[in-house]
C-alpha cells in the first residue's frame, strides 16, 4: 500500500509576512493532528488580562515571584488578600468564542490536544478534554508542607468565613489572578490554614514567575509535539522559554508552526504563518471554514 509522504518544512529565520487570510492555517489544520499552544490572548476576550500584550499589565503591575512567595508569611498574606478579591472575578469569567472553536476544532479531530499557559480553566469550561495546563490552575490549592490538594471553592468559602467584613472594588484583575491593594486592607486579612496539617503555607496551584515547570509535565508537552503533525500558537507573545520552546521544538522538528496573535511574538522568525487578528473573530472564521460549528449558546463576534 503506497503512503502519503510527510510535509516536512524547515524555518528560514525570516518570520513569514503578517496577514488576516487564514488560508494557510485552513490548509494545515485539514491534515488533522495539530496541537494548540494557548496564552493569555486568548482569555483577554473573558475579560482576563494579559502581561504582554498591547495592554499588558507587566507596565503597571510586578506580579509576585516565586521566592517572595514562600519567603515570608507577609508576603503570602499580600498575595491572598489580593487573590480573594480577584479570585471572584476569575470564577465569573466564561469561556468566549475563540475556547469553545479550539474545543470545536478537538471535538472534530483537527486538534489533537491543548497545551495551555493560561491559569483559568477556560479550556475545559468550552468542553475541551485534551487540555495540558502547563502552568497549573488558579482553580486548585497546594499545602507547601504536606503537599494536600484542595479546590479553590472551598478555601475561598474559608476566607470570606474568616474575613467577613473585608471588601473592595475587585473590577481590575491582574492576569495572576489578584487585584492591588492598599497595604492598611493587605495587614487586617487573616490567613487560613490547611485542613490536614494546620500550616497557612498554602499557594494557588500555578507556576509563579521565577518557578520552574515540573520536568515530567514539560516532557509530556514534548510527546503532544512529538507526535503532533504541526503547532497552531494561540494568543501567546511567547516572550518566555516556557513556551518558546515547544515551537522550536516543532520547527526543528520540521514541522509548521502557525501563529495566530494580535502583534509580533518571539517565535514569528519559525512560524510558516502569522495571523495578526482577534483571536475571537479568527477563530470563528476558522472552525466556519473548516465545517465544524460553535457549541450552542455562543454568539459569532464578527456578527457584532
């Protein structure tokens, strides 16, 4: 039996031109088995912010590190009074237009999988299944000490237990999460503890900036692109490593890389196309093209 060979392409280190055609991303996503890299972009349309992009928060705002994290009690208690109030916002927000296509598009077969930096469980609310949350879930909590995982429901119905009078306007969210708060509201929150050994070390379960991804869950998104057909980049400046080098690891690889995004991202030089459009309206476009249809419920935004 004859088979079809395996188109194969090698970067040239010239980022391919910008366009808003969706041609080429129609054509490689008909061959089927194309991971999906998502960033923050691609929540920005839920009303979550980003750090990077044309009004990233990163100009006005220094997201907690890693190290101040789990350096002092004072710093966690900054972090969680910020959180609570942010936290509410967080679980209001709905997968929008460009989640539920991505879901299409797996439930269909053109999407083999989703690997994800994005920290809001946006994915899996549209219903897609394959989802790789590569920086974790503001929607689960760790004990640093005894390593319990709980969900974020119930701590939060914990803190407004234990901080019944504290509130403030939570309108603005920082994408970790959070919201800016005066130090005088940061000093009268009170910390909770963990159920199961008592200590108040307790941290979102999300990568913080200046804290490495586990190994096994980097090498797992290696196999998605390993055995993947091609990578379709969603929403992401891919300003950090973290990301970067699934592309990389594609184009090495010899397979296309495709680059939807609203302005220019660190991997345009290995991408075949680049899309500069919002995610939201591109998307739609794309599953329309492709024969596959949002689930109910979700209006089209080019109809707006």
């Amino acid at each position: 039996m004859r088979t079809r060979p395996t188109l194969t392409w090698t970067p040239t280190g010239v980022p391919a031109p910008r366009t808003t055609e969706l041609d080429e991303v129609v054509r490689v996503l008909g061959r089927r088995g194309v991971v999906v890299l998502s960033g923050a972009g691609l929540s920005t349309e839920s009303g979550i912010p980003d750090y990077r992009g044309t009004g990233g928060t990163l100009r006005q705002h220094s997201p907690m590190t890693y190290q101040e994290f789990v350096g002092s009690a004072e710093s966690r208690r900054r972090y969680w009074a910020r959180g609570h109030l942010g936290w509410a916002v967080v679980a209001r927000a709905r997968p929008n237009a460009g989640h539920r296509a991505v879901a299409a598009l797996e439930a269909a077969g053109y999407v083999s999988g989703v690997i994800t930096q994005n920290v809001d469980g946006l994915h899996q609310a549209a219903g897609a299944t394959a989802v790789t949350e590569l920086h974790g879930s503001l929607r689960r909590v760790v004990c640093l000490d005894c390593g319990r995982m709980s969900a974020r429901e119930a701590l939060d119905r914990r803190l407004r237990a234990a901080n019944p009078h504290f509130h403030a306007d939570a309108t603005r969210l920082n994408p970790d999460g959070d919201v800016d708060l005066p130090e005088r509201m940061v000093r009268e929150f009170r910390l909770v503890a963990c159920v199961a050994c008592g200590s108040e070390a307790l941290k979102p379960h999300v990568v913080f900036f200046g804290e490495n991804v586990p190994r096994a869950l980097v090498d797992q998104c290696y196999r998605m692109v390993d055995e993947a057909k091609a990578v379709l980049v969603l929403g992401s400046s891919l300003a950090v490593m973290s990301g970067l080098r699934f592309v990389r690891r594609a184009a090495t690889a010899g397979k296309p890389v495709l680059i939807v995004n609203q302005g220019e991202t660190r991997g345009d030089p290995l991408a075949r196309a680049r899309v500069d459009r919002p995610l939201g309206h591109a998307l739609t476009e794309l599953v329309a093209r492709l024969g596959c249809a949002l689930p109910e419920g979700v209006a089209d935004p080019a109809a707006s």
